[in-house]
C-alpha cells in the first residue's frame, strides 16, 4: 500500500488524495462547508500554490485503517448525494475552488469528482501491475 513507482503516490497516498479531491469538489464547492477538508487528505501542487494553509492536512501518516476508513465515508457521501441530486441542482452555478472568477456548475463539480476517480483508478492498476511484475 505504501509503495511508489517511478517517484508517483502509493496506493495510500492515492486514497488519500481522492479524499481530498471528494472535499474540494463536493464538501467546498457543492455543499460549501466552511472546514470541508479531512486531515488525511493528500493536497496536490495546486492547492498549496492557490494561497490554502496546507497545513489542515497535518495527518502525514495516517495508518491504512484509517485512510480506508476516511475514504469509505467520502465514497458513501458521494453516493448519498447522486442519490439525492436533481435536475436542476445540476445547474446550480458553484465558485470553481481553483479558479473562483471562473464558476463552474454542480454538474461540472461532480464531473470533476468521476474524473479523478477514474484516473486515478487508472494510475493505481498501473502501478499495481508494475509492483506485481517486480516480484
């Protein structure tokens, strides 16, 4: 779980980002919480050039129960929320967190979410396959 191929995030490093991605997308623009980010999270570059304290992530080492404990919960909240969403909430113009003169529309956000997922789902069988050859 804690492995790195070719200098990218291990597997726990993955979640942890995904959890990040879930409270930037979903918990800071959709929901607009005022503290929508979970400690474990794993910030990319942009967000500590964006200006944001990275240091609301100070769980650096979060032990793997609670990386899939954390991220069971952000996947159940995106499934409650798609569950719950309607047409037109889809349209409701949200500030995009990295851009904020550029709004982006609920849609868009949750979009946003998938996509990450799906990449990152992506990256993680890569490197599953790489570590699988090496032994």
């Amino acid at each position: 779980m804690d492995v790195s191929v070719a200098g990218e995030w291990s597997f726990a490093q993955t979640l942890r980002h995904l959890v990040m991605a879930t409270d930037t997308w979903l918990r800071r623009a959709v929901l607009e919480l005022d503290e929508p980010y979970h400690p474990i999270g794993q910030p990319n570059v942009e967000y500590a050039l964006d200006g944001h304290d990275p240091a609301v992530f100070h769980e650096t080492d979060p032990g793997w129960e609670r990386v899939l404990q954390v991220r069971a919960e952000r996947v159940a909240m995106v499934r409650d929320h798609l569950a719950t969403v309607t047409t037109d909430d889809l349209q409701v113009p949200r500030r995009n967190p990295w851009a904020p003169a550029y709004p982006e529309s609920t849609l868009s956000c949750l979009r946003t979410i998938l996509e990450e997922e799906w990449e990152h789902l992506r990256f993680a069988q890569r490197d599953l396959d790489v570590i699988d050859a090496r032994t």
